[in-house]
C-alpha cells in the first residue's frame, strides 16, 4: 500500500545472526542507584566505629563516616542493615539497628482529634488550628527559575551538571554566593519532613489519645487541581510520625475511615449536606454552629472512642522501623555507590 512502510519482524535480528536489542526506548541515565543495601554480611565497622568499609566485591573502598549518631552505644549484632544513600549533596550511610525506643510521659488526660487540610494544616476537636507551613510553594518561583536555568544548558555539558546540582541541593563552595541562598528541592523537602516531625512529636506528648483520618493520599493526588497542594502538605508523612512516637510513648493513634466527618453534625449526629466552599457548620436540626474542620475533628474524635471500644485488645498503633523516618539523622559518608545490592 503506498505511503505506508512495512514494519520488521522482532525476530529479524535473530534470524540474521546478529545479536540487535529491541525494545521499547529507555530515557538516557546520568545515574545509576540512588542507593545499595546490605544486610548482616558484606560490611565491616572499623574499631573505632568512624569507618565503614565494603568486603564483597562492590570494591568501593573505604567510607568515612562523620555525624551527629555514637554507634558506640550499639553491639554489632544490633545492626541489622547498613543502607548507603546518595542525595545532592553527598552520600549518608543509615543504620538499621535492633532496639526498641521507649519513653516515659506523664497523662495529660486530654483526647484529641486532628482533621487536616489545606487552609490550616490541621484543626483539633478544640478548635485549635495549626498553619499550613507550604514550604515548596514559598520557594516555587525561585525553584522554576533554576528548572529554567538547567533546561537552557546542554546536555551532557559541565554546566548542565553545576545547574543540576543546585536545582537538587544549595550551592557549593565554589558557586556565586546567591547560590547559597537558593531554595532547593531537597531543602524544601527536609524542612518538611522536620517540621512534620516536630509538630507530630508535640501532639503526642500533650494527649493521651490522637485520632486522625485514614486518608488515602494517594487517590487524592489524582486530582491535579489539588495534587500540589496536597504533596506539599505531607499529610502522610506527618501520619506516619505520629504513628512512630505514638510506638514510643506509649500513646494510641487511631485511623478513621473519613466517611461523612465533615458532614455530620458532631452534636446531633444528623447528616448536614455541604460544599468545600462552606466552612462553617450550621446544623439546622439542632441548632449546633461550628468551623467546619472542628466539627470534623470531633467527628473523628467520637468515632476513634466508638471504635477503641468496640475492639477487643486494641492497642498503641506501631509501625515499621524501615520507614526511613529518620533520613535527617542519616552518617555521612564520603564516597559514592553506583549499583544496589539485592537484598535476600
């Protein structure tokens, strides 16, 4: 048929004798691994316990750790996986050691429920309501203008490798000294994680009780209207924290499913329809009027009771210490890894 070409058999290669590779095309690689993995074999700590040296056939040589974390507390047998992490700017050895954390608090006797959201990070069944920190959207323009810079460099080029490396990270040593200054999209993102952190840990230390929404974040992400916002909220991350020095103190924190928290009138339990737009409560059955998100949040509180109660033996909610939580108190080390180690 003219106009059209005939497409060549996969086979055609091997039935040539050559050997040709097809496939569907695969984007060009400037990295490797991001990181390698190693269980109880195929490391060694040195006496002093500030170098860490790769026996299998890697043949990395020798790290050098510095960092804020004593290994000297900790047996060898305690270490149960060494995990090397490449970020912008430098490598982190993390540690997975056997040890169980646990901290004393005194009853506060206070229960809480959180909803969050987009307005105010979170709302309390207090009526407290704590700021939405939007750290990536504070530095989104000065970020799109380093995207910018890297996508006018050439690829391959040394320049395209310095306006990389100051989109991931800030600038170096030898880097114009507003470079120092620049956002970055690992700064915004430890500084996040960090204040997710924080917020999390001053919750649990102030309640004997935390419920929170089993949100699925990852459905809400599809709606691209929202998705920004959301990812820069970290609802999840500050979920999982919660749930973490929840483990530690002692203290339950409970999931909900967010069926009809934000419209049922937490006074009379009636349903009370409304849109996003509407943010404050007006049940017209009894009378109650209240901020939307508080409403919710004792919404959330009253079915967290209902269902502790109702569940025999329910306990603290804990979670994995592989989480990667920690990924502030990461060792650093001094030399890189190009390949990840399979793990089994």
């Amino acid at each position: 048929m003219p106009g059209k070409k005939a497409v060549r058999p996969r086979d055609d290669g091997s039935r040539k004798g050559t050997r040709t590779k097809r496939g569907y095309p695969k984007f060009k690689k400037y990295q490797v691994r991001a990181s390698v993995e190693y269980k109880t074999s195929g490391w060694k700590l040195s006496e002093d316990r500030r170098y860490l040296t790769l026996t299998d056939k890697f043949e990395v040589g020798t790290f050098k750790l510095w960092g804020s974390r004593n290994l000297h507390y900790y047996q060898l047998k305690q270490i149960k996986r060494v995990r090397i992490i490449r970020r912008h700017d430098g490598y982190y050895a993390q540690f997975l050691i056997d040890h169980i954390r646990e901290e004393k608090k005194e009853l506060t006797g206070k229960q809480t429920g959180l909803d969050v959201g987009l307005n105010h990070f979170y709302t309390d069944s207090e009526g407290n309501q704590v700021d939405n920190p939007r750290f990536f959207r504070k530095d989104e323009r000065q970020i799109k203008k380093l995207q910018k810079r890297l996508s006018g460099t050439k690829k391959g080029s040394k320049n395209r490798i310095k306006a990389r490396n100051r989109l991931g990270r800030e600038g170096a040593g030898a880097e114009p000294a507003s470079a120092h200054r620049a956002p970055s999209h690992l700064k915004v993102s430890r500084r996040r994680n960090d204040w997710a952190c924080k917020e999390a840990q001053h919750v649990i230390e102030s309640n004997d009780l935390v419920a929170i929404e089993n949100l699925k974040v990852r459905n809400m992400v599809k709606n691209h209207h929202l998705a920004k916002s959301i990812n820069d909220a970290a609802w999840y991350k500050f979920r999982e924290w919660l749930e973490y020095f929840g483990s530690i103190y002692g203290i339950p924190v409970i999931a909900v499913e967010p069926f009809n928290t934000s419209q049922n009138c937490s006074n009379c339990g009636k349903k009370v329809s409304k849109t996003l737009s509407t943010r404050t409560h007006k049940c017209p059955h009894c009378g109650y009027e209240a901020d939307r998100d508080e409403n919710a949040a004792i919404n959330i509180l009253q079915s967290a009771l209902k269902q502790l109660s109702t569940t025999p033996g329910r306990g603290e909610s804990n979670i994995s210490g592989e989480t990667g939580l920690c990924l502030d108190g990461e060792t650093q080390t001094d030399k890189p890894t190009r390949r990840k180690r399979k793990s089994g």
